[in-house]
C-alpha cells in the first residue's frame, strides 16, 4: 500500500456507487435549501396577501421539494453505505493479499495484539474516508457555489457573505483545528494499539501469571492501559466538540450577517423586502451542511494514521521482491543445495547471525547441524525456505540462486517440523489433512501409527493450539504431517526434544526409512542417533567451526567432541 493513493484507487472501482452519492448527496443538499428558501418566500407572500392560486403554487413546490429532498437524502444514502461496505471489502483483501506474503516472519516484527489492533481496527477506521472524507466534501462545495450562484440574483453582496461562510466554515476553522487534532488523534490511535496489545497477553499469558501470582499486577496494568486509552478518548471528544461548537458559531454569525446587510440593502432601496426571509433561510439551511466538516479533520486524520499504520506492516519493498520471484522449484526432486559464503544479519539489527558459512547438501544427503542455542542454525533453516534474503552470498537450489524461486515452489517441496507447529481447533484428522489434498483414512491412520500415536483416532479433538495435547504428542503430529506431504526436502528443527530416547531412537528409524532417498536437513542439541548422518556441521556464534562426519568429528577430538563428552556424562 502507497498511503492514501492506495485507499483511493480501491475506493475508485466502485465509480458507479461514488457517482450516485454524490448525485444524490447534491439533489438532497440543494433541495433542502430550496424548500426552505421558498418557505421563507411563502411567508413573505403570504403576508402581502397576494392572489390563492400564487400561494398554492408556491406551497405545492414547497411539498415537491420536501418529497424530493427526502428521497434524495434516502438514495445518497444508500449508494454511500454500499459503496462503503464494497470498499471495505475490497480493502480487506488488498491488505490480506499482501500481507499473507509477509506471514512467516510478521510475528517477528510485531506484537500480535498490535497485529490485531492494526488489521481490525485501522481497516475498520478506513471505511470512515469515503463516508466522511471524500464526497461529502464534494457535496458541501457543490451545493455552496449553486447557492451562491442563486443568491447573486438577489443580491451581490450576500453572496459574498455567503462565499466568505464557505471559506471560514469548510475550510479555514476546519484547517486550524485538524492541527490540533493531529497530535491527539495520534496518541488515541496508539493507545489504543497498546491496550489491545496488553488485553491479548494478559488472555495468552494467564495461567503462567497465575502459576507465579502475578495476576493482580498484570490487572493492574491492563487497568491503567484502559484509563489511559479512555482518557485519550474523552480529550478527542472535547476537541471534537469544541470544534463543533466553533464551527457552529460562525455559522450563526454569518447569518445573522446575512439578516443585518440584508435588512440595510431593503432600507437602502437595494433588495426587496419580500426576498429577505428567503435570503436568511437560505443561509441557515446552507450552513446545516457544514456541520459535518467539524468532525472532517478527525476522520481525515483518522484515515491518514490508519494508512500509515498498515503500510509499516506490507512494506513497499515486498512486491519488488515477489517480482523477481519467477523461478519454481522442479516438484518431486530431491534438491541439491550450496550455500556460498552466506551472511545474514536480521532486519534492525547491528550484531551478524550467520557469518559467511559455506557448506553444500548434496542429493539425498543427511545432514545435521548442531551447536549452542543462538548460534544461529535455525536462521539457516529460514533462509532455506526464503522466510529471509541473505544479507551476502548465494543459496542455491540445484544450481538455481534461490533469491529467484517462488517461495510457494520452495515450500511445496519441503516436509518442514519447526521447533513451534501450530494446531487448529478440529479434529486430529483435519489437522492432519493440512498436508496435502485427497488424504485417505487407511494413509493418515498408518501414519500415525508410524510416529506412535495410534492411541490417537481421527476424530480426536483438537483444541486450540493443540493444548489438550503433550509435548510429545504436538512434536510427533507435526511429523506425522510432514510424513503425509512426501515432499524430497525435510527441514527439521528440534523435531523430537520432548520426546524420550527410546522413542526419539524409533521414530528417527522410521524417518531415515521413508527420507532413504531424500535429501535431509536435521536441527538438533541432542548429538544422539547422529552417527548415520553423511555430514556433520557445528556451529558456535554463527559460523562453522567443524564439519565431517560423526567418526571424523570424534576422531578430532575437537568442539564436537567435547560436546559428545559433555552429554555422555549428564545422561550416562
């Protein structure tokens, strides 16, 4: 999204809905000033006492104006509102639609009640530019110049006093408080992201604060979180209002202007009398149409932070690089793939997490990387499936720079078990059918026996994020996902670290069985069951300082075997 230039577009596909609101906007506004101008008229004809079929004329064009005006006002808004609720829509999927592309690595940036704040409520907020922003500034002016335009007939200079009230009312009062509205919208906005922020740790995060009883202190700051967006709110309001009451006063005052000059040209022989009830009755109705110009600065405001806040989230840079994305992935291949003197640094930050490693994955390879927790291997796992662009150097996947492979490609073909899976509320069998299409019973059923959780049917329930599920028990569901995709890349991250030895020993047997002729990636702190592997990569503050294979590294009597040394003796 490109600010407002992005709302607009998007609001600009539904030309036939703007079109007619602001048809309708302008036939009611014009009316209404018509049916009280001829009001005003009426009652100085009246008073005359001029012949009956004048007063039924007028009188009927007073009643054919109210029915016109009600229409009118009923059409404006009808083709407002839909036009609203399609660009809403419309604006919801643009955003999700970027978004999605960014999903793997957003949670790293941003906090999920922040998230949340920004993609319900500034979405929300946005439906607000239309309605309040866009025509009905159109409108007001519209129904301004052909009043002015209607008054010049009558008398010059109440147009000009009239063109003067446009200036002050639509323009300059609102231009001066949108200012000052500027900076307490803004701290509206984030307090509000703030408080949604606490609300969704406090929910995530209460049985850990009731384990360490800290609940009442949580509370306490969700509390004032809460006084303080409600705080926010009320100065808004009396900002709001302030400039409600302002706008209304010089409404007020240009029509009394209106009354006092007008009242001069008829003593000076300059405007006929009979016309001066209209004339103010024109201003008064008018001037009605600006009220909604007091709360323009808010919404406009409202709009503009809005957009702001959701182009930090799709950042401009990511569609160049989905751009660049027309290679894929030849599906079913096993990869050979060669990291050439790739660094990386993540996004803000100043300390490298990989430093210019280079290692090479051949066909059908197992290969394990091990090393201290931080030390960067699960961040080369991210790489291989391009949730990061290197900072240096080049990843390819056979022969092909992965900088260039749609990322859909890359993750088609890759059995992918992080250290954290998520799992939906359903069944076991719905989340087992996330790996692929057309997934038969008798194959899910035998999979699951394959990673030991037979004791598990199909339509086991599954609550959210598996909570009703072990450790254990989330760890093997995920492989059991991984297995049913039969991908020829598996990446796994710490796919067993909660399970015990014997059935860690088992199901990697399992594993080494139906990956025979795959190509293999394991992440893994533990150095048991290692010695199949081909190679052996360790790692320490993110470069590689061994590599070979499981004899090889023992036979050094390095880091790696020092590692082994140290694990013997806590578990042995």
């Amino acid at each position: 999204m490109k600010g407002m230039k992005t709302i607009i577009l998007i609001m600009l596909k539904e030309k036939k809905d703007i079109l007619l609101s602001i048809i309708c906007g302008f036939i009611a506004g014009i009316t209404a000033v018509g049916l009280f101008s001829s009001s005003g008229y009426l009652i100085s004809q009246a008073a005359l006492v001029p012949p009956i079929y004048t007063l039924m004329i007028i009188v009927a064009i007073v009643k054919m104006l109210g029915i016109i005006s009600a229409l009118s006002r009923y059409g404006e808004r009808y083709f407002s509102h839909r036009g609203t609720f399609t660009m809403l829509s419309n604006l919801r999927v643009s955003f999700y639609e970027k978004l999605e592309a960014r999903a793997p690595r957003i949670f790293q940036q941003y906090r999920s009640g922040d998230l949340l704040s920004r993609i319900v409520g500034d979405v929300e907020t946005l439906q607000n530019y239309f309605l309040r922003v866009f025509y009905p500034l159109i409108v007001i002016v519209l129904v301004f110049l052909a009043t002015i335009f209607f008054t010049t007939f009558f008398s010059l200079e109440v147009a000009v006093i009239i063109f003067i009230g446009l200036l002050l009312t639509t323009f300059i009062v609102p231009a001066f408080f949108g200012l000052k509205q500027r900076k307490v919208d803004r701290m509206v906005r984030e307090s509000r992201g703030r408080l949604s922020t606490d609300v969704t740790e406090f929910l995530y995060g209460y049985r850990d604060l009731k384990i360490y009883q800290q609940v009442n202190k949580k509370e306490q700051d969700l509390l004032e979180s809460s006084d303080y967006y409600l705080a926010e709110q009320e100065r808004e309001n009396v900002q709001r209002l302030f400039h409600e009451s302002v706008n209304t006063f010089v409404s007020l005052f240009i029509s009394v202007t209106v009354l006092a000059v007008g009242a001069y040209l008829v003593t000076m022989g300059q405007l006929d009398g009979i016309f001066l009830a209209m004339l103010v009755m024109v201003s008064l109705t008018v001037f009605e149409n600006t009220t909604a110009m007091a709360a323009y600065p808010s919404h406009l405001q409202d709009s503009r932070q809005a957009v702001s806040r959701l182009e930090t989230v799709v950042k401009a840079e990511q569609s160049e690089v989905c751009r660049q994305e027309t290679g894929m992935v030849e599906k079913g291949i096993p990869p050979a793939i060669e990291i050439e003197h790739v660094s990386f640094t993540f996004p803000d930050e100043t300390r490298p997490t990989l430093n210019n490693l280079s290692f090479c994955l051949a066909v059908g390879s197992k290969t394990a990387i091990v090393g201290p927790s931080g030390s960067g291997k699960s961040t080369i796992l991210q790489l291989l499936l391009k949730m990061y662009d290197v900072s240096d150097g080049d990843i390819r996947w056979n022969n092909q720079l992965l900088s260039g492979l749609s990322q859909e490609s890359i993750w088609e073909n890759a059995n992918v078990v992080l250290q954290s899976n998520h799992f939906f509320f359903g069944t076991v069998r719905e989340n087992l059918e996330l790996a692929k299409d057309g997934l038969s019973n008798e194959e899910m059923e035998e999979t699951l026996r394959i990673v030991q959780l037979d004791h598990l049917s199909l339509d086991t329930p599954v609550l959210e994020k598996g909570e009703n599920l072990s450790g254990g028990e989330k760890q093997r569901l995920a492989i059991a996902r991984s297995i049913l995709r039969k991908a020829p890349l598996w990446l796994l991250d710490e796919p067993t670290s909660s399970l015990d030895s014997i059935t860690e020993s088992q199901l990697y047997e399992s594993l080494f069985k139906i990956a025979k002729e795959d190509t293999v990636v394991l992440i893994s702190h533990r150095l048991t069951g290692l010695e199949k592997m081909d190679q052996i990569i360790v790692m320490e503050q993110g470069s590689i300082i061994e590599s070979g294979t499981f004899d090889e590294l023992m036979d050094k009597q390095g880091y790696f075997y020092r590692m082994k040394e140290i694990e013997q003796s806590l578990f042995w």
